[in-house]
C-alpha cells in the first residue's frame, strides 16, 4: 500500500504533468496557425512527452494499491 502523503503529491503530480500537456497542445495550435508545422509538431511531440510522465505516475500508484 502506498503512504497517502506520498500518494497525494504524486496525484498532484500527475495534474502538473497533463496541465503542461495541454499547455504545449495550445502551444501547437497557436504554431499551426501559423503554418509553422515544424514548431507544432515538436510541441506536439512535448504534450505526448508530458502525458508519458503522468502515466508512470498512475501506474505507479496504481501497482500499490492507490487511488
């Protein structure tokens, strides 16, 4: 079972990771605009890379029993 003070930093954690996430998926919708494909493509590439990290985390908590 997972420390509930540990369990709630890494939820919050996990609302830090996905609200970066969708900071660079606006990030690449404001390049795309510009039809500046290559920007938005690699903010696209960075909001995937955040979404990574909040899935370890999930799994992790996940895999000892937390909510």
């Amino acid at each position: 079972m997972i420390n509930a003070k540990i369990e709630k930093a890494f939820n919050e954690q996990i609302t830090h990771e996905l609200e970066s996430a969708h900071l660079y998926l606006s990030m690449a919708a404001y390049f795309q605009g510009l039809g500046w494909d290559g920007m938005a493509s690699w903010m696209k590439k960075q909001a995937r890379e955040e979404e990574n990290h909040a899935m370890k985390f999930f799994e992790h908590i996940n895999d000892r029993g937390g909510r």
